[in-house]
C-alpha cells in the first residue's frame, strides 16, 4: 500500500512549515551548516551532502520549537532514520494491493 497524507497531514504541514520564524531561522541553519549535514555520527558532524533538509530535533509534535538551537540540517540517510524511530511518516491508506490471478483449477475445451 502507498503512504499517502491525510488531510490532518497536509494542516499540520501547512501550519509548521509555514510559519515566519521557521522560514527565516531555516535559512540561518542552512548558512550555519554551509549545505552539509549537522548529525554527530562517531563523535564528529557527518557531513554529508545527500538531499541535506532542515530538520527539528525535538519534533513539534513533541513539543519542539521553530528556535535556531532546536534545528539542524540532516541527509536523507539520516532524516529518514530519525523519521521512523518517531514513528513519523505518511499513514498507511489509498488503493489496496492487487490481489494474485486466481489459479485455473480446469481445463476449458474450446
């Protein structure tokens, strides 16, 4: 089954992604960071430049704030890794999988 976003979702997105401080602080993180990934991975930042996205290191959903100190840049690698440990992403929903075609079971004579 596809991820797909609710309409609860897309509010949430809109409300947190949109809000004035966190676009300009967004901004300060990416010049702070120079585009490379602020994870500390081995006691030194990983540095990776894969698909870098401004992230909140306590989500807002956790109560985390849009303040330049709760926010960091982070690669895909690791984005998605925090994602799924907070149990984030889409929910599950859209078109169910398609079912298998069925087995003849006999012989048809034309």
């Amino acid at each position: 089954m596809p991820w797909v976003k609710t309409a609860a979702d897309r509010a949430r997105d809109s409300a947190v992604y949109n809000d004035p401080e966190y676009k300009a602080n967004r901004k300060l993180v990416r010049r702070r960071s120079g585009g490379r990934c602020e994870v500390i991975e081995h006691g030194r930042p990983c540095g990776s430049t894969d698909r870098v996205q401004c992230d909140h290191i306590i989500p807002v959903s956790q109560g985390g704030t849009h303040h330049i100190e709760n926010l960091r840049d982070s690669c895909h690698r690791h984005h998605a890794q925090k994602t799924a440990k907070e149990g984030g992403g889409y929910r599950r929903g859209g078109r169910r999988p398609r079912e298998a075609d069925p087995v003849l079971t006999t012989r048809t004579k034309w």
